[in-house]
C-alpha cells in the first residue's frame, strides 16, 4: 500500500501549515488552495471514506471542520462565507485516500471566475512561508474562540 501524506502529516514527518492540532482531527493549510485560507481538517486515524471511520472520528473531524470555519470567518482573511466540502471516494473527485474536508473560503461573486477557469487554476503556487503565515493568523483566531 502507498504511504498516505495526510498520516505522514498527522505523524509529523511530512511538511505541513498546521492550524489546529486536536486528538483525533488535524487542520492544515491545502498546499494546492482553491482560495486563500482554504484548510483541509482530518481524523488522526487513517480511513478513505467517512463510512470506513468510527462515527466518533468522524464527528471530530466536522467539529474541527466548524471551529475553523469560524476561525476563517475571524481571521480578516477574504471571507463572505464558506464551503464546506468531502469528496467521498475517488469517482467524487478525492485525490488523498484519507478522509478530509475542505473548508474554503467564498468571497461574493467568486463563483462565476471559478466556473470560467476552475478552481485549481485560481491561485498560484503559494510558498510554504506565506502558508505558515496564513495558518498562525487562523490558530490565532481559533484559539479566540470559546470553543
Ligand atoms: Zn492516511
């Protein structure tokens, strides 16, 4: 079996902007943002897809995935709103065998750019140092929070 890069992260042994570290979910920057502030929150424990996790692994996840959508809406990021996304399974679109969701920013009107050129195409590369930047704004912000 291929090594997953999210256990790696979850492990610490991959590079990683983490936002939130918790027991059984993680928060760290997407290396490849559809937006900027876009965060990918996972369990610690590995499963591909949300029926292959323990309900409770699962909840720690949306738990984690709603506290940083607060987090990204606190941080003076561009943010008018949210999406939330978990693509379940490879057909849907899932390129990281590990269960994640996507917290991404919106930003009013950015929706017609992005049906025009594709979401992956509407940043550039962003540099590790401007990620970690981005994920200390959003662990400040989150550690705001009364969670
Ligand atoms: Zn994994």
């Amino acid at each position: 079996m291929a090594p997953c890069v999210f256990c790696a992260i979850v492990r610490d042994e991959a590079p990683a902007s983490v936002v939130c570290r918790r027991p059984a979910a993680l928060a760290f920057m997407d290396i490849r943002p559809w937006r900027r502030g876009h965060v990918l929150c996972v369990p610690t424990r590995h499963g591909p897809r949300l029926g292959d996790l323990p309900a409770d692994d699962v909840a720690a996840v949306f738990a984690l995935a709603r506290d940083v959508t607060a987090a990204v809406r606190a941080s003076g990021l561009p943010c008018d709103d949210v999406n939330l996304l978990v693509n379940d399974g490879p057909a849907a679109g899932q390129t990281v065998g590990h269960l994640h969701v996507h917290v991404v920013p919106r930003v009013r009107g950015d929706l017609w750019r992005a049906l025009a050129i594709g979401p992956r195409r509407l940043l550039p590369p962003v540099p590790r140092a401007a990620l970690d930047a981005d994920a200390a704004r959003l662990a400040r912000a989150l550690d705001g929070q009364s969670v």
